[in-house]
C-alpha cells in the first residue's frame, strides 16, 4: 500500500473523479467542446483530471465498457484514448485474474457497497506488468439507480518492491533471530514487558515465548536483586545513557541460576520517544568457572613459588649455618674428648653438655629446613606400600599413646613407589604427630593408601601436578580441624598454632619438601571441628623391585696405622682448619686446597700421591661435584667423598643422589667423618 501520506493525495484525487463523473456521465462532458462563451464547470473538471498523469482516471459503463480515459491512462497503459473507449475494463487484466473473472466480480462488489479497492498485477499495452493499486467506485444518480463506475489506478511497483523488500528483511532479521541459540534476544515495551522472545531466549532460560510474552522481564533476576530494585534501575540507566550492561546471576525457569551477561538498549521512534529496550543476555557460567579456576590456579602458583623462594632462603641460609655448626659440633667434641681433667669440675660438664645438645638441636633444625627447601640427599627405592603400612601401625601406636586410635589400610593390587622409606616414615610420624595434638580429648588417626589416576581436568586445577598414575598416602584425623587463615599458612615454614617452645613450624614444611623432592603432590583438607585430612601423591613406580645384597666389609679403624694423603678442599677458612687438624690427629696427611681451582693446581702436579679428596660441594667458581669429575680424569681411581649442608643441582638430581657418589650431609661429628674417611680409604 502507499505511505500515509500518499493515500490521502489519493482519496482527494478520487472525491475529484466522483463529482467529475456526476457531470460526466449525466451531461457526456467528455465530449464536449468548449463553447464560444466560455469554458464550463465540467470542462475545468476535465482539464484538471487530463493535467494529473501519475494516476490513470476514468469512467466505466455499468457492462464494463470504458467510457473515458485521461492522460495518465494513457501514460500509465500505453493506450491512446481511441484504442480503449468502448472496450471492455478487464483488457488491463492478466490472464488469470481474467479466467477468475475478477473485473466482473470487482464491479459487482462496487456496485453493493458502494466502493472496491484492491492491488494486483495489471498489464500494459506492451505486454509488461505493473503492480497497481485500484480504487472503483459506484456512481449513482438523484433517483438511485446506477449509472457507472469511476475507477483510479496507480502504478505502485516501487512501492511494493520496497515493501516486499521490507518484509523480506524483516523476515531474514527473525529467521536471523530464532537461529541465533547462544543469546537470548528479546524486547520489551517502555515499561519493561517482554513482547517477542527468540529461541535463545526459550533455551537459556527455559520459557516458551506463551510463557514470558506479557511478563515483566524481572521475573528472570534473583530475589535479592528485584528487592534491590536492580532490574528498575538498569532500565533507567538504559533510558538515560542510552544502554545498560552488567553482569550478574540470573534466574530460570526451573529455578536454576545461571551468571549472565547482560545488555539492554533503548529504542526510540522518529520524535524520539522511547518505545522501548531490545535486550540481549547470554550465559557465560562457563566462562565465569574457568575464570574462577584460572585465578585459583594463579593463587597456587602464587603460593608454590612463595614457597619456592622461601625454600631456597632456607637452602642458603642452612648451609652457612651447617658450617658454623660442624665447627662448634667439632671443637665440643674435641674439649669433650680431651677434657679429662675437667672430669671432676660438674659445672663444666653440664655447660659442655648443653652446648652440645644446643648445637645437635640446632643442627636437627637446618635438616629440616633442607627438607622444606629440598635440598636434602634421598637414597629412594621401590618399597611395597602394603608392608609399609603394615610395619607402621605399631611403631605410630606406641609413639602416640593409647588416646588415639590408629588404622593403617591397604588395598589389594597398590602400585609400588619408589621414595626414601626414611623420610617418608618420617613425614608420615610428622602428620601423626600434628594430628595428635589436633586430639587433645583423644581421636582416631587413619593412614590409607589407594591408587588414583590424575586426568588433565584434575591437573589443570592442580597445575604442580602432571597427569599419570599415583599412589596415594592419606592421613586423617578427627581432631579440632583447622580454620581457612591457618589452612593457607600451613606448608609455610615456621608457622605454627602451638604455644611458644611446642613446636618450631616445620613439621609440616618438611613434610611438604619431601613429598615435592619425590616428584610428588601433596593436598590439604580442613574445616573447623571437622577434622584434617593431607593426602601425598607419589608416582607409581613402573620398575621391578630387586633385592640388593649389602656387602660387609670388615669394619676398619677410625685411625690411619700407614701414610696416607687426603686433600681437603672448603671454601670456609674455620671449617678447613678444624677438619684438618681432625685429620691430622687421626695420623693423615693433610693437603688443603681454599678452592676447587686450587685443588686442581695441586692435582696436576705428580707428586704427591693423593688417596683421597675430601671436598665441599657448594663452592665458588667451579663446584664440588666438578671438582671431582676433572680430578678423577686426571688420576682415575682416585676417591673423592663429598661434604654439603646444601647440595641441590649438584649431586642430587630428582630427589636422589647421584650414581656413585659418596656423600656426608654436615655437620657431621668426628667419629662419623673419621669412620667415613676409613672406610673410603679401606673401599676395594
């Protein structure tokens, strides 16, 4: 149909035909001629219809016979006026309409009501086609009778083409629309109805459009919002600024929520006036976990490499401290060996012996610290955790007292591992302990080994951990648990909830050290007056247990009874001199080197004979273990025995020591380092 504005042109243009065809058809002012004395009332009707060419005007007899026709027929049609007057209305008709008898049936139906209106094809002079718009209307004269037909056509191609354009667009926008299952897009009136809703919309948020349409879009937020007045406000905002957006959970129609994003924008018309919102929501719940997961996978990195620099802190500062130790150790022991005539003087026995005992804590502390930092030498070998657990139980019993109950379990098929059986008894007494202090009414304590497969959904939140098949030791206590603060404090080192002097914070931190040094993952559980639960995964060994049968040699003495030279290499002036003079009263000849450089100086030299190199491992320049690769390509068969209170990346690769080295972890006490030394020397 033509726009608005053109249809009332239109109907001014047809009241004109309606009082030209009064005169018309009573007076036959088509044919008439203007007179000598002027130009009659129908004749001006005449010129000003012949004027209009955009429309084609004229009059029909009532058998349908064309009576008249005007420029814009002709223009409109291509008939000149001579080839029509006379011939029958439906000659402008296509074929089909003209097999429909649809000229017949439109004069008919103007003829009882008085007025037809249509749109349809019709067809030019030519052949071509055109979309017309028609209008015929019944004439009648003073007594009522009928007398003709004036009928107005105009060509509305354009306009049906853009129209069907239009509705062609708006057909492809809602099949665009109802496509479209990841959004929900709907709108809403000024006041925030919905009025259409797509599939989206049906999909996301579980309504049929019958449903929703009529509903205030609030319906889909939380209680708490629409309390808020959330959903009121974002229309606001969207009135105001012209758009809203935000995220937020949202409700469906199962109750279920989802966390959407959300936009509404407004609409306005031609003035301006807000009509109302077009609204898009989409559910990024998935996006909003994976979010989630990554920021806590970031806390964990955050957390291991916290503790990661804490560890190697606790490395360096070990080592120095391992020194001092071994020196202060070495020089008691040396007044305790030749004190005697102190013997009687009680009071200076007392201050040796706590001296002593102060500096054996002490050293207990840096190995601790060693475990957090994983800086400590491991001999791991397969072990069947069955039998491991089975040995445990009465050991654990005994050390905490009949106040706990202990179960150890197995289970049938457990894979084998392959770890420091000590250290790994001795992590698991550090938990039995901890837990035992979490009972202090008494509790059960569980010790449980099952084999777990780690996926990759599992590593991705545990990002410390690759996956693969492991063996897992869990602990669990039914003591007072701990509380969210403590629980992500509880690997670090020299954190502690016990009371001054009850602990030194490391139980844990060294529990924690060993199990990542075994190539392990270790996890916490905790919640207030529930109980602690650790679980230590340690990968399955693949290897077949083998029995290795020690070889006992005949235990020599401390004391060498023939020369022999054994040359000394540490950084540490103090520490160089005391293990020398140790040396040398064990009757050994001394050569002492203040670096690996030094030490190789003197092993390019052929003489002296050199049996043994006692060497540091952490050291400037060129390392210990270095040290003795070269000196062993230059005097192959000579025996090297390493010294460290901090030996990572140096003899210990992967948690275990390296093929065929021979290590003392310092300090050490002189009857260990003496015995050592022979029994490298006495080695076959």
């Amino acid at each position: 149909m033509p726009p608005p504005q053109e249809r009332v042109q239109f109907a001014e243009v047809i009241g004109w035909v309606m009082r030209i065809a009064q005169v018309g058809l009573l007076g036959h002012c088509f044919r008439m001629h203007s007179s000598t004395a002027g130009v009659t009332d129908s004749q001006r009707l005449q010129l000003l219809i012949d004027a209009i060419i955009d429309y084609a005007i004229y009059l029909v007899e009532p058998d349908g016979t064309i009576a008249s026709w005007n420029s814009g027929a002709v223009r409109l049609t291509g008939y000149g006026t001579d080839e029509v007057i006379g011939r029958p209305l439906s000659m402008f008709y296509s074929a089909e309409d003209q097999a429909a008898e649809l000229p017949r049936k439109a004069l008919a139906l103007a003829a009882e009501r008085g007025r037809f209106t249509s749109e349809g094809w019709r067809v030019r002079k030519d052949g071509s086609r055109f979309w017309a718009s028609v209008v015929i209307d019944a004439i009648r004269n003073q007594n009522g009778s009928l007398v003709g037909f004036a009928k107005v056509t105009r060509d509305i191609t354009e306009h049906q083409k853009t129209s069907r354009a239009l509705v062609e667009s708006e057909q492809r926008y809602r099949q665009l629309l109802e496509a479209v299952v990841d959004y929900a897009i709907f709108q809403l009136d000024a006041t925030g109805v919905v009025v259409t809703w797509n599939a989206g919309a049906e999909r996301i948020k579980g309504c049929a459009p019958e449903e929703i349409i009529g509903q205030h879009f609030s319906r889909f937020y939380t209680e708490e919002d629409r309390a808020n007045r959330v959903p009121h406000r974002a229309l606001e905002e969207a009135t105001q600024s012209g758009r809203f957006e935000a995220e937020g959970w949202r409700v469906r129609k199962d109750g279920s929520k989802f966390w959407a994003s959300v936009v509404i924008d407004r609409i306005v018309d031609e003035s301006g006036a807000l009509i109302g919102f077009a609204k898009v929501t989409r559910d990024i719940s998935e996006r909003r976990n994976a979010q989630e997961a990554l920021a806590k996978m970031q806390d964990q990195l955050l957390a291991s490499q916290k503790l990661e620099a804490v560890g190697q802190l606790s490395g360096g500062v070990a080592h120095d401290f391992n020194n001092l130790l071994m020196i202060v150790i070495g020089n008691l022991e040396t007044m305790e060996r030749h004190g005697r005539q102190l013997a009687a003087n009680v009071n200076f026995q007392r201050a040796l012996s706590h001296a002593k005992r102060g500096a054996q804590r002490a050293a207990s502390l840096t190995r601790r610290l060693l475990a957090f930092s994983r800086r400590q030498a491991l001999a791991p070998k397969p072990i069947d955790l069955n039998n491991f657990l089975n040995g445990l139980q009465d050991f654990l019993q005994r050390t905490l007292g009949e106040r706990v109950e202990v179960q150890t379990v197995g289970s049938a098929g457990l894979w084998q591992i392959e770890v420091d059986s000590n250290h790994l008894e001795s992590a698991i007494l550090n938990l039995a302990i901890n837990a035992r202090d979490a009972m202090p009414e008494g509790g059960k304590l569980t010790i449980e080994a099952v084999n777990v497969y780690a996926d990759r959904e599992y590593c991705s939140r545990n990002p410390e951990l690759s996956p693969g098949q492991y063996a897992v030791i869990s602990v669990t206590d039914t003591g007072l648990g701990m509380s969210p603060d403590t629980l992500s404090h509880a690997f670090e080192p020299f954190f502690t909830t016990k009371e001054t002097g009850q602990g030194t914070g490391l139980g844990l931190s060294q529990v924690y050290g060993f199990v990542k040094q075994s190539g392990g993952h270790i996890k916490i559980y905790s919640e207030l007056d529930y109980g602690t639960n650790i679980k230590m995964y340690f990968p399955r060994y693949h290897g077949t247990a083998t029995e290795q049968d020690e070889i006992n040699e005949p235990v020599a003495g401390a004391e060498s009874n023939k020369v022999e030279t054994i040359l000394v290499v540490e950084d540490d002036e103090d520490l160089r001199i005391y293990v020398t003079e140790l040396l040398r009263e064990l009757n050994y000849r001394v050569l002492t080197a203040a670096s690996a450089q030094a030490a190789l100086t003197i092993l390019l030299q052929e003489q002296p004979h050199i049996d043994l190199v006692l060497t540091d491992v952490v050291m400037p320049g060129i390392n210990g273990r270095e040290l003795g690769k070269r000196a062993t390509e230059m005097r192959p068969g000579l025996k090297i025995l390493y010294m460290t209170g901090y030996s990572h990346n140096a003899v210990i690769h992967h948690g275990r020591l390296d093929l065929g080295v021979d290590l003392l972890e310092k300090p050490v006490s002189q009857a260990k380092l003496a015995q050592r030394v022979r029994d490298m020397l006495d080695r076959r």
